[in-house]
C-alpha cells in the first residue's frame, strides 16, 4: 500500500471518530504552545543578555531626593507652586555633571539628560474628564521631550526643515522647539512650520518652531531598548530647549549613559565612581541588571506554567494510547479479515502508526497557530523583541510528532501482532 493511500486511510479513520480526535487535537495543541512558548521566553531572555549593542549595556543615574515637592497641571493656568525644601539635594543632574563624567569615565560613549512632558494647547476645548486633562489621544495634547540636544541625532533622527537648537539655546532657555514630521502636518497644515508658535495653555507658555524632522519609517528592534518606544513615535514629539513648567531649571531627574562597547562591567565602573565622588547622593541602574532581576522572577512562574502544560500534553498522548488502543480492540475483526485478504504486517503497523501521527501531527500544527496568535503578547513580554522564529516552528512540531510517535507504536504493534484466525472468531 503506497504512502498516499495510509495517509487517506488514516483521515478516513479519524473522520468516523470526529469528536474524540478533535478533542485530542486540542489538547495537543495547548500543550505544545505552552511548552513552546515558555521555551521561547527563556531562549529570548538568554538572548537580551549576549550582548550584541552598546544600547542595551546603558546604566542610568537619578537623583535620591528633589529639590522642592511641586503642585502642578499641565491644563491649569496656575503656575508651579513651591512647597518649600524637602531635603537638599546633594548633587544636581546638569550640564556640568554630564562633562564631568564624560572627562572622567572614557568607557562612556556618551550622556542623554531628558525628560517626558505633555500640555495641551491654548484655546483647545475643556476635556470631558478634567481628572484626565492630558490624554495621547487628544488632538489637543502635545508630547514634549525636554532635554539636550544631542538626544536628538541619538535617536536617529535628521532635520528636514530649519536647524536644531543648541546646548547655548538649553543654558540661556530659549523657547525653541523641533517638531516630529506628523507634529508639523497636524498643527500645520499647508503651512511652513518655521517660525510658527506653538501655545499652550499653562501658564500662557509658547515655543518657537526652528527645526523640522524627517519622517522617521517605523521599524522591527533587534535588540531591547529602553528607546524603542520612543523611536517609534518620534514623529509625534516635540523636543524643546526649555521646561515650559520650570522655565529656570537646568537639573534633571535622571541621566542616561551609554557605554562605547558592550562590556558588561560598565555598570560597575560608573558605580565605582559615583560611589567614590558622591557617596549615595545617586542612584545608579543598569537596564542589563534590570532585566536579568525580571527574568529571574519570572522564572519560577514560567516553570510552574511549563510543567502544568507538561502534565497536560502527557495526559493528551495517553489519550492518543488509549484511543489506538480502543480503535484496535474495536477493529479487530476487521483487522483479521484485511490479513486474511492479504495485507501484511508491515502495512498493518503504518496504517496505525500513521494514524496517530496525523493526531499528533495535527495537535503540533495547532499548537503553532496558538504560538502565532500569542505572539504580539510573547513580543510585549519581552520588549517588543520578535519571538516567532523557525526553531519556535521546529519545537512545536518536534514535540508533537515525539509525543505521537511515543505513544503510537505500541497500538500499531498490537494491531500488526493480530492472528487472523484468531480474530475472524470474535463476533
């Protein structure tokens, strides 16, 4: 009997048993996208620690204590109140800092100070919820960037239209801005940006728009980043040389430093430092530390949920045992009569080996359309790092024909080893 005519065969089989093999399918299918899916979290987490970017070896410095404690809205009129001192704060994140660093740290490449705002503009109507006055869905908000300007050319971006501003503009708080691409074309259209004001409502601040960015296409990460979402959307972002809601201040929460190389040890050369010239007046985080503690905890979780699927796909291949071995018993009659008429053992054996082939088979090819779906979820898990890959494919389909093929012998066996005589007895 030829492969074609098994193969045929063996559908035909399932088909008189539709229920039960679907169900089995199924149960397959669960199994192996969890195993294979827990798999691809530990060979993705493995991966963000081979480092292959300098980007993912960056270690941050924040400040332990503020300045002042502030009141402030973004869509309010009020200005920023001080509520006076808390505790002074030892060191202050500025451009000095930020030289001081590069002259004494040769492994940094170099050091991004920014920080996230968002206001809305002048004359835009009242939100329906005032709680919520700033929303990335409004057409009225504005995401603004305030920082440095190197973070610009940083992150790849390139000037269309007009110049950026300079680290003299950010000392002397000019009110200048450079706009995203889709920033211009919303605010406006038809128009030329330069030049043009944008006003916000607090505290009736404005900036001055000097540059324009390229339209920046969006792009699949190699590698995790704690700038990929910000890459992503620098079309939507005003990065701007001064702090609308502190129009004095040159001091940063935080400092990004990037390494020249992916030496793991960065972290604690600039720990090293920071420890010997400012005690613990800073903070200092590594991203790599920050992720190897993540997976570390997540660990124990994706063991537990790995040895539940476990149990369950072990449970499915016994049922792939049990309904062979009930499917022979049934046909064993009929069994008997296709070797009187002259089928061999060998053909026996594949009908049934085949059969549960297809099961396993089938449950594999649905375990990976399970893998598939879940992907955007596996991808936000890790970072926005792609997860699907050929060896995911290749795990889900192994596991399934191992499984199938393991617990599928033995009824073929049975089935080969069935006396004609023996069988053409039974009623």
């Amino acid at each position: 009997m030829e492969f074609s005519q098994l193969l045929r065969w063996s559908f035909r089989q399932i088909r008189t048993r539709f229920l039960e093999s679907l169900l089995i399918i199924i149960a397959i299918g669960i199994g192996v996208a969890v195993i294979a899916g827990v798999g691809t979290l530990f060979i993705a987490g493995s991966r963000e620690f081979n480092l292959t970017h300098p980007e993912q070896n960056i270690v941050t410095l924040e400040a332990k204590e503020d300045d002042y404690s502030f009141i402030s809205h973004s869509s309010s009129q009020t200005p920023v109140i001080p509520l006076g001192l808390a505790n002074a704060k030892k060191v202050a994140l500025t451009p000095a800092l930020i030289a001081e660093l590069k002259d004494a740290i040769p492994e940094i490449n170099e050091i991004l100070a920014y920080e996230y705002h968002g206001s809305r503009l002048k004359g835009a109507p009242r939100p329906e919820n005032e709680a919520f006055s700033f929303r990335r869905d409004d057409p009225y908000s504005i995401d603004l960037i305030w920082g440095l300007p190197n973070i610009i050319s940083f992150l790849g971006a390139e000037i269309e239209q007009g110049d950026l501003y300079t680290i003299e503009d950010f000392l002397n708080n000019k009110n200048f801005a450079v706009i995203g691409h889709d920033v211009a074309e919303r605010l406006f259209p038809e128009q030329n940006p330069l030049g043009q004001l944008i006003e916000f409502e607090y505290n009736d601040s404005y900036l001055t728009v000097i540059g324009v960015l390229k339209e920046i296409p969006k792009e699949e990460p190699q590698f995790h980043s704690q700038f990929f979402w910000l890459r992503q959307e620098l079309n939507n972002r005003v990065f701007t040389s001064v702090n609308i809601y502190q129009t004095e201040a040159k001091a940063f929460r935080e400092l990004t430093l990037i390494p020249k190389s992916t030496n793991t040890k960065f972290a604690a050369i600039v720990r090293d430092y920071i420890t010997a010239q400012y005690g613990d007046s800073l903070t200092v985080k590594s991203s790599r530390e920050e992720r190897q503690k993540e997976l570390e905890l997540a660990k124990p979780m994706l063991i537990f949920i790995g040895s539940l699927s476990s149990l369950a796909l072990f449970i499915a291949a016994l049922n792939i045992l049990n309904l062979m071995l009930a499917r022979v018993l049934k046909r064993t009659r009929s069994i008997g009569i296709t070797k009187a008429l002259g089928s061999s053992r060998k053909n026996i054996f594949w009908q049934y080996l085949l059969e549960s082939l297809t099961l396993g088979l089938s449950g594999g090819i649905l375990g990976l359309l399970l893998i598939m779906l879940a992907s955007p979820l596996l991808a936000s898990f890790m970072g926005g790092s792609s997860t699907i890959t050929s060896g995911t494919a290749f795990l889900s389909l192994g596991f399934a024909f191992l499984v199938s093929l393991l617990f599928g012998i033995y009824p073929a066996i049975k089935a080969a080893s069935i006396n004609p005589s023996s069988a053409l007895k039974l009623e």
